[in-house]
C-alpha cells in the first residue's frame, strides 16, 4: 500500500506542475528516508555511472547542432532541399521532411531541430499559403527523426541504461530514419492532392539541374557531417564520445574558417545555450537512478514480468504490444528519456528473454517513446512549437494527429520486420 501512495503522490506532483525529474528525486529519498535506507546510500547509488565517457556526446552533439545552426548552414540545407523536392506536389512540407533528415545528422534532438531548421521551415510554409497547424504537424512529426538517425542522444541514453552498443544501435537508426521521411513524404503528398497546397512552379530541366548543383556544392560541407562520424565509428578510428568531440571541431571550422559565418559572441551564446538543453537531459540520468532504486525495492520489475507472461501466456508477441502499449501511455504522462532511463533496463531484459534481438527492441522502443515528444499533454516538442509558432493547442493537437498516425503505422512495420533495424548494423559490424 505504500508504494501505491507513493506512485498517487508522483502523479500528483507532475499533475501539479512540478518538474517530473525533481518529483522524482524529492520522493525517491522520502521513501527510502521512511524505509530506513541511508541517505549517503541513495546519493551514491544516484550518480554512479555519471563518470560514463559515452555521457560527453551528449553535450557535444547539442553543441555541434547549435554551431551548425549559427554558422547559418540551415539556409543552405534548406536551400539545397528546395531545389530537390521543392518543384513536388506539396513541395514545402516535403522540403521541411528533408532538412529535418539532414539535421539529424547534427543535432540527435528532436527539440534542436523545430528550435532551429524546423522553425525556419516552419515560417515559410505559412508564408506560401500552408495553413499553420498543418504546418506545425508536419514540422513535429518530421522533428522526430532526429533521435533516430545517429547521432541520437537518446541512443546513448539507452545505451547506458541496458549496456546495448552505442555502435549498432546508431547504425540501426539509419533505415528506420529514413522510413519514417518517406512515410511522412506520402503523407505529404497526398495531403498535397486532397487539398490543393501550392507547389513550387516547374523549371527547365537545365534550370532544375543547374540549381539543384549549385545547392548541393555549397551544402555539401554540413552533409557530410553524419557521414564523417559513422565513418570515424566504424573503422574504430574514434569511439562514440570522440567521434562527438571531432563533430565539434568540424563545425568550428566550418563556421570560422570555411564560411566564415559564426562570431565569437554566437559562440559564447551556443555554449549557454547547450547548458540551458543539457540540464533537463542530464538530470534525466541520476533521477531515474533514484528512481529505479525504489522500483528495485518494491520488486516492480518481477511483478512486471509475472504480470505481462500472466496475461500473454507467454507469446512473446503479446508481450511485446504489452510493452509499445505501456511506452505509448507513458509518454503520454511524462518525458521519453526518463522513460528511456528508467523503464528500459526492464522491459529490455523481458523482451531479451522471450527472444527479441537487444538492438531490433532498443529502436523499437526509442522511437516509441520519442512519440512521447509530440503527443500531449507533456510533449515538449508539441508546448515548443505550439508557444515558438503562437497556435491554439487544441487545433495544434488536432492537425497533429494525422501525422502522429502515420510514424505509428512506420513503427508496426518496424515491429513486423526485424530486418528494417538489424540489416545493416548486422553488416558492418
């Protein structure tokens, strides 16, 4: 019974407005205060794993996205997108899908991309005619194939929770990435059909080619930003970490010396910038260890497990749906990465044990719980665009929905083929 208080207690505190980490935290150390646990205890047990080196990309992703950004590369991306899919039925949205893609390759975040190319993009579909809550859908949902496209934060927070390789899963991200663009892109297009969204006029073949070139060149040093951390990963050359540290270096030089675009000011202001969207996600970490000591004293995960093979009858395919139902709902209640940090390690061993590849579940479950950053009420990608673009939140979720429908469909399809995710990780390494 006391536990069950001390979960009506959480809910309430997040109902509340409290912030979910800090519930956790205050909590977690009045339950063990209450149990008899030391405090010292609690506190070790919270920051053990905080010396974890795969822990600097992190930062150093954020802050490569937030060069990138004040390097003004998202103009050219955005250039070199509407040059090839601008002239399509529909040809913003698709042009916003693209750039998101190609930012993934920076930013692992699915708030850095509507903060940074999905506003730009975002603002010119409004301009051309687009309604604004379409708009916004399509700039949400296509933000979120930043976490799954490498680099991803929320890989590495997987990764430190389950003990998965980092490696296999970045490379896993890849395919289901891309899926989801191309979903997204039909999507688009035929929303472009039903309702007549203006498209960009047709040009001479030689025009079309001449532009699409022009824009390729000058965009060509920001595409091969992904590229060139795969590569260091793959070859073993860098780890994770210093793969993160070389896209940094990267960037500067792409701002400093090639474009000559970054100040020293902007500089300084991406660095307060990469603490201000680092705090939430590294207090994510020592929080949800708190947390997982209390679920590890009340035994959760045992009652879960005898709960799910109670109701499945052991069908490892219950079970799974079981687990994508329970990180649909959760993402609903709080953010993806504590979700990651907390509920991973569980479910992942439930679904090891029944016989699901580690790397195949791990993208399963990133990306369902990304879906939590786009549905309300504590989507923090849906309150940014909603309050960065001024839309009314009610319409916003509704335009949202379509959209949301359709990663889910791209997410039943990575269910039902497993080759989508381990093909190519399985390849190279």
């Amino acid at each position: 019974m006391g536990f069950l208080w001390f979960m009506l207690v959480f809910f309430l505190l997040i109902l509340v407005g409290m912030p979910i980490t800090i519930a956790m935290i205050i909590l977690s150390f009045f339950y063990l205060e209450i149990k008899g646990v030391p405090v010292e205890t609690m506190a070790a047990n919270m920051f053990t794993g905080m010396t974890n080196f795969v822990l600097l990309a992190i930062p150093l992703f954020i802050l490569t996205a937030e060069v990138m950004d004040r390097t003004r590369v998202t103009d050219r991306m955005f250039r070199f997108a509407n040059a090839l899919v601008g002239y399509m039925p529909g040809g913003l949205a698709h042009v916003n899908i693209i750039t998101s893609v190609i930012f993934a390759g920076m930013s692992g975040a699915a708030v850095a991309d509507v903060g940074g190319i999905g506003h730009v993009c975002q603002s010119e579909m409004v301009k051309k005619g687009y309604s604004p809550y379409y708009s916004a859908g399509i700039t949400m949902s296509s933000s979120l194939i930043g976490p799954i496209i490498p680099p991803s934060i929320p890989v590495i927070i997987y990764s430190m929770a389950t003990g998965a390789s980092v490696g296999k899963l970045l490379f896993a991200g890849v395919v289901p990435g891309l899926l989801m663009a191309a979903a997204l892109m039909v999507y688009g297009f035929v929303c472009a059909k039903l309702y007549h969204h203006p498209r960009e006029p047709m040009v001479p073949w030689r025009v079309y080619m001449s532009e699409l070139a022009r824009s390729f060149l000058a965009s060509l040093p920001a595409l091969v930003t992904p590229v060139i951390l795969l590569l260091c990963i793959y070859t073993g050359i860098t780890t994770t970490t210093e793969a993160a540290a070389l896209a940094v270096c990267y960037a500067l030089f792409l701002g400093l010396v090639l474009f000559r675009t970054l100040s020293f000011a902007e500089f300084v202001d991406s660095f307060k910038s990469v603490f201000q969207k680092c705090g939430p996600v590294l207090l994510a970490i020592p929080a949800g260890k708190a947390f997982g000591y209390v679920l590890t004293t009340e035994n959760v995960q045992a009652r879960l497990y005898d709960l799910m093979f109670a109701v499945s009858g052991g069908n490892r395919w219950v079970i799974l749906v079981m687990i994508m139902v329970l990180f649909l709902v959760l993402g609903m209640l709080s953010d993806p990465n504590v979700n990651i940090m907390l509920f991973a390690p569980m479910v992942a061993s439930i679904a090891v044990s029944v016989g699901f590849d580690e790397i195949h579940f791990g993208i399963l479950l990133i990306l369902n719980a990304m879906l939590g950053n786009i549905t309300p009420p504590v989507g923090n990608v849906l309150m940014a665009v909603a309050a960065l673009e001024g839309l009314d939140f009610a319409k916003t979720c509704r335009a949202l929905a379509p959209p949301l429908a359709v990663l889910v469909g791209v997410l039943v399809l990575l269910v039902v083929w497993p080759p989508l995710c381990t093909w190519l990780p399985g390849m190279i390494m």
